[in-house]
C-alpha cells in the first residue's frame, strides 16, 4: 500500500469516526463547551507546532480579518450547531448531511470566483444534493420528531456557513499559508464556543469528566483535528485536489457504519434515499475536470478546519 493511499484511508476514518466520537462525548458533555474545549486542545497542539516550523502567522490587518472573520463561520457557528444538533440527530445521518458542504461550495464559488462558474454538471449535482436533503427532511418530520427535523436545519446552515467560510478563504487568502488559517483559525474560533458554553453550561470543572468523555474528547482534538488537517494538507501537496476531496465520499459511509455497529443507529429508508441523492450530487461536483482546471485548483486549493467533522 502506498503512503498516499494509506494517508488517504486514515483521514477518511479520522473524519468519517468524529461523528460517532461526538456522539458519544454528548452523553457526559454540554455541546457548546465540548466544541470549544475541542478546538481549543487542537489550538493548543497547532499553533505551537507552525511556531516550531516558522511557518509565518497573519501579519497585516487584512490577514488577521480575514483569519477572524472566517473562523466564525469555519468553527464557531458550524461545529457549535453540529455538536448541538447531534443530540437530535443520529451520527450517521449527520455526516450525510454535511455532505453537502461541496456542493454548496459550487453556488458561492459561482458569485464570488469568476474563474469557477457553474457548469449544467454542477447544477445537476446542486439538485440532485438538494433533492436528497429534502427526502432526509420529510422523513425527520414525519418519524424522528421536531427537534430531530430542527436538528437538521441546523446541520445545513453548518454546511451552509463552512462552504462560505472555505470560498472566502480562497478568495482572499493570497499568499497565507493553508495550515497557518487552519491553525488561527481553530484558536479564534474557540473563544466564542467556550464564552457561550461558561454562559449556558456552566463550569467545566463541574461537568459529568467520565472516561468516554475524556477519550472522544482528546480523539476529536488529537486524531480528528490535529492530525487529520496535517494528513490532509500533505495529501494536497502530493495528490490530485479532486481525489483528495473524494474523501467526502468516504466520510458518510464510515459514520453510518460505526453508528450501526457502535451505536446500533438505524436509519429509515427515506434517510437512505436522501443519502445517496446527496452523495449522487457530490459526485456530480467532484467528477475530475480537465487537466488544466485540475492544475490550477490544485495550486488554490483551499483548506479549511470544516473538511471533516
């Protein structure tokens, strides 16, 4: 096996398992401040660790609001409704559903990038995505309840704000290197999490601290952030950008998987239909395009904390 393929099924086991880890975390933990103490152990791991490699950090005022600004919608806002939303909503079926997260991609890259405009390709893989969440949608109305349908609003607005996030990046980020954003990124966006988790949750040293929390909660900082976004950066330098994303393809099927193996989640057959509508759509979108445009995603390619849960 080669160490690009090998890099490859790590980083779609990494992201595909932080569902299940997630899930588990939330039986002990509050959402907002397991989110933010999350980022804040892989701040603590990333941030040094540019330090050591002189990899420079933002400079100028532009770089630095463009690194805030997008660590909003890149951690704070996402992964506060995706932890919140798991609650609700099996680990499975939220994979699924943040799936949608390159093809929302495509509608922003459309305004905000002239160089990527939508193609009849694209939009058939924007429907058809749409289609699925849709079918998802009417079947958590129908068996799962209010706040499982609510649940799932909100892991499309997740997927909503982390497709602005990576789109303004591209735009904006110019010579920035990808791990410096990630890095600042994660230490940024923590503060908002961890200042409305002290508001709503409480004390974290009052919290349920049990074994399974303090595991998925060092898995999602160590293996799911921290050495997931390193696989994947070294992934981009040394693969085809396109292959590199067709982890998304990977990610559903590894949570849906350990869901039902682990947590022996069940999901209906509308949920299952609407899946595969949205991951139709995301082949759509991650079909290799020509050679040339392959080449110059592959030097713009941008990285963002949300390529994984």
């Amino acid at each position: 096996m080669s160490a690009n393929v090998a890099a490859w099924l790590f980083l779609a086991f990494a992201w595909g398992s932080t569902w299940l880890a997630v899930k588990i975390g939330l039986a002990d933990l509050p959402p907002l401040s397991f989110a933010g103490i999350r980022f804040l152990l892989a701040a603590l791991i990333l941030v040094p660790v540019l330090a050591a490699r002189r990899i420079r950090p933002p400079r100028t005022r532009s770089e630095w609001a463009l690194v805030a600004g997008t660590a909003l919608f890149t951690v704070s806002l996402p992964y506060g409704l995706q932890f919140w939303a798991q609650q609700y909503v099996a680990s499975g079926l939220a994979s699924v559903l943040t799936a949608m997260v390159p093809v929302f991609v495509l509608v922003f890259a459309h305004w905000l990038l002239p160089a990527e405009p939508m193609t009849l390709r694209k939009v058939a893989g924007v429907a058809l995505g749409l289609a699925g969440v849709g079918v998802i949608f009417s079947d958590q109305l129908s068996s799962e309840g209010l706040l499982a349908l609510w649940g799932s609003v909100a892991l499309i607005v997740a997927a909503l704000s982390l497709a602005w996030a990576q789109v303004a990046v591209k735009k904006h980020a110019g010579t920035l290197d990808p791990m410096t954003i990630a890095g600042w990124q994660m230490a940024i966006g923590t503060v908002p999490l961890l200042g409305l988790g002290l508001w709503l949750d409480g004390n974290p040293f009052e919290f349920a601290w049990t074994t399974r929390a303090i595991l998925s909660l060092l898995y999602l900082s160590f293996v799911g952030s921290a050495a997931a976004f390193f696989v994947l950066y070294w992934l981009f330098r040394r693969m085809e950008v396109t292959k590199v994303l067709s982890v998304a393809f990977a990610n559903p099927l590894v949570a849906v998987l350990l869901g039902w193996i682990v947590a022996g989640e069940v999901l209906s057959w509308r949920a299952v239909v609407g899946g595969l509508g949205i991951l139709g759509g995301l082949a759509l979108v991650l079909r290799a395009a020509p050679a040339r445009k392959r080449a110059r995603s592959r030097d713009h390619a941008p990285v963002a904390v949300g390529s994984g849960e």
